[in-house]
C-alpha cells in the first residue's frame, strides 16, 4: 500500500512540475509551420497570379486573383475552387482537376502568391509589415525590423500563427541557431517591453 501510495505521490508531482515549466522553453508550432522549407499554407485575402498552359498558346490563360474572405478563388468554366489551407502546389492540382478532362485533354497549371508579408510589433525599431520570404526565421525577422529597442525583453518574444501563440527566448536562438524557427506568412511577432 505504501509503494502505491509513493507512486501515485510521485506522479501528482511529476504533473504539477510540468504545469509549472517555463512558457519561454515553447516548443515551435506543429505541423502548420514549425518545419523549415514546408510550404507555406494559403490565406483569406492574398494575391495570386494563376497560369493555366493547355499545350496550345490560343488556350493559354493568365489570371490575377485574389482569394475572398471565404477562402474560395473563383475561375472561368468551373466557378469557385477552395483555395485556403492548401498549399500552392495543392491548389494547383485542384484546379487542374476542375479543367480535365471536362475542358482540356491535359494542362499544367502555374499557382505563384504575389506579395507575402508577416508582422512585427512591439519593442523593435520598425514596427509593421515586413516581406516575407521561405527563409525567414526569427532571428532574420527581428533583424529585419531594425533590432530590438534599449527596452525588448529580448527572452519573451511572442510569435502567434492563427490562434496559436508561442514565447520564445531570442538569445536561446542567438548562441544556438539551430534552434531558430521558421517564420511562415502572416505571423505575428510581438516584442514586449522588459520590467527593468
């Protein structure tokens, strides 16, 4: 009974002294962006230049889109297509299943984004928008930004993706920078102000 007793005692510790861990040591987020050189996922409002190529230049088509607040693009001949979520490539294939073989015998389609950006606020020099690119991490993004101000709490940097938000401690990531995460489209970075 008391061996029992030991083990559940331990256990209810070994809970409470992870519910107790540092936010700072956040892992980085899922699937939706934590590996670096994964495609970013598409979003409500971005521009998008499509090409659909039908082998024959007279059926050559180029289209500037953008994507409308519920999440759809809509084409010539097949009307609204999903496009959220999906990744260019994924978006893609989907269009090229709406168009064969209904329309063409075969086509390649062409998905490219044109502007991406991501957002810096807080205690960095240039707050705002900034140009996203495949190979931002944080460390780039807050150099893009102009640095910290004399009053960044540099340990608690907040970056939110979604309705997710993670803490991560920049000068963890400055002497390792293995450990840097990637940055992926229209994520928050949030620079709070330190207490000292």
């Amino acid at each position: 009974m008391k061996k029992i007793s030991a083990l559940l005692l331990s256990g209810i510790l070994a809970v409470l002294v992870a519910g107790c861990a540092d936010p700072v040591a956040s892992k980085p987020f899922g699937v939706i962006g934590g590996e670096r050189g994964s495609e970013a996922r598409l979003r409500v409002g971005e521009q998008l230049q499509i090409r659909i190529d039908a082998g024959i230049a007279s059926q050559n088509q180029a289209y500037d889109l953008t994507i409308d607040e519920k999440g759809d693009i809509t084409l010539p001949l097949v009307g609204k297509i999903r496009a959220t979520g999906s990744t260019t490539t994924e978006l893609a294939g989907r269009i090229e299943a709406n168009y064969v073989p209904r329309f063409y015998v075969r086509c390649t389609v062409t998905v490219l984004v044109s502007v991406r950006f991501f957002y810096m606020g807080g205690e960095v020099r240039s707050p705002g928008r900034h140009n996203w690119s495949e190979d931002v991490t944080l460390l780039k993004a807050i150099n893009t930004a102009g640095g910290f101000t004399d009053y960044a709490n540099r340990r608690r940097v907040e970056v939110s993706r979604g309705t997710e938000k993670r803490i991560y401690d920049y000068e963890e990531f400055r002497q390792h920078p293995e450990k840097d995460i990637h940055i992926q489209p229209g994520d928050s970075i949030y620079v709070p102000r330190s207490i000292f």
